[in-house]
C-alpha cells in the first residue's frame, strides 16, 4: 500500500545551519507529495506541495523536489531560524487513494539561537 | 475568518465509556477528514466525507468507531467502549473539493483511564 517514511527525530540545529529532513513515499499510483508543518499549540497547516515529478515546492525559504527517480521529496531550508521550531509532517495522496491522505510520523526540530 | 474548531480540547475518560468528538469544519469546505495521532505515530487516516458521497471508512480501526456528517458541516466521530489503545489527539481537516490543501483543526486529546 501507500505510505511515507521520513527521518526520525528531533533534529537540533543552531540558527542559521542548514536543514535537511529525508522523505521517501512508497505509492501504488502517481502520488502528489506534500510538507506540512505543525507548530507549538497551533494545528497542521500546508507549508509545501508538488504534483508532478520534477516539480519544485517552495514556501518560507523552505524547499522541496519531487524525485521520481529516488521516490523522494527531502525538506530543505538554506538557513534555519528560531521560528522553524516545529514538527514537519511529509504527506502524499493519490488518485487510487480517492483524496486519503497518508503522513509520515513528523519530524521534530528545535532551533537554539 | 474562523478555521476548522474542534471541542472538547481535552477529554478524560474512563474505558467502556462511549465518546463523542465534534469538528466544525470551514464554511463551504465540502470534504472532511478525520485522522488520529498517536504518540511517536504519523497521522492515521480514519474517515473521509465528501459532499453527500458515501463516506470513505476504510480507515476506522473497529466498529467501535464511527461518525457522521450532519447537512453536509459538522461532524461527530463516536468511540464506543472506549479501551486504552484509543488514547490519542484526534485531529479532523477540511478542504475544497478537489483541492490538495487540507486546513486542520486543534485535536482532541482523548486519554482513557
């Protein structure tokens, strides 16, 4: 079946080190891919997509590639800061899924100035 | 305007216990979901509504579990005979038709003593 495995955590950075979370999907189909990032006390919120191979997702100087070839969609971000704080979920979806949604286990950063 | 509300925040109860979980979805948001997260687990798919579809419950662990959509908004997610395993945040999402962002709720914390 479909899925998603992501790096385990929690990753510690120093402000303004680069960051790198790994996400491999498995799916039966021609999966679109997605980050979704939950900050402390808030809800789940987007952060990035890409719906085809190749694409490029990009938001808050975060990026992600859709690699076909690797069945990869690793999270980066050239430069972290304080506010990054927070667990990034990767995610895909299918049309054989019908719009279920399947998420990695999150990976928790925490930013130290 | 309002996001997707989620009550109770928290709920403690005792098992064999029956529980019910409210989600408001956003206006005009035609598909809902609900997932649960357990602690050092990714989001579980339980359920998805979509317009006056049939629901897609392939996800529900039991027939303990189950839920409804009322008028085509708010939903309720039931947990009958609630055993310990079933303590977790329960977050609900919903989204456009055809659209890949989901808009999350803030969980309910169920905890079964």
């Amino acid at each position: 079946g479909d899925s998603v495995t992501q790096m385990e955590g929690p990753v510690t950075l120093s402000e303004e080190a680069f960051l790198t979370i790994n996400c491999t999907y498995t799916a039966t189909g021609y999966p679109s891919l997605f980050w979704y990032v939950q900050y402390p006390g808030e809800g789940l919120q987007l952060l990035l997509k890409a719906t085809k191979a190749d694409d490029k997702g990009s938001n808050k100087g975060f990026e992600a590639t859709y690699r076909k070839e690797t069945t990869s969609f690793h999270l980066e971000k050239g430069s972290v800061q304080v506010s990054d704080s927070a667990v990034y979920f990767c995610a895909l979806t299918t049309a054989n899924t019908g719009n279920q949604f399947y998420f990695g286990t999150g990976t928790s950063l925490t930013v130290i100035p | 305007g309002a996001g997707v509300s989620q009550s109770p925040s928290n709920k403690v109860t005792e098992k064999g216990k029956d529980v019910e979980l409210r989600c408001d979805p956003i206006s005009g948001h035609t598909a809902l979901y609900w997932y649960r997260q357990s602690l050092g687990q990714g989001l579980e798919f339980l359920i998805y509504f979509q317009g006056n579809s049939a629901p897609d419950k392939s996800g529900l662990p039991s027939d303990r579990f189950s839920a409804e959509r009322t008028g085509g908004s708010v939903s309720t997610l039931t947990i009958q005979r609630t055993q310990q395993e079933d303590s977790a945040v329960y977050l609900c999402a919903s989204s456009f038709w055809g659209s890949y962002e989901q808009y999350f709720g803030p969980g309910t914390r169920l905890t079964v003593t």
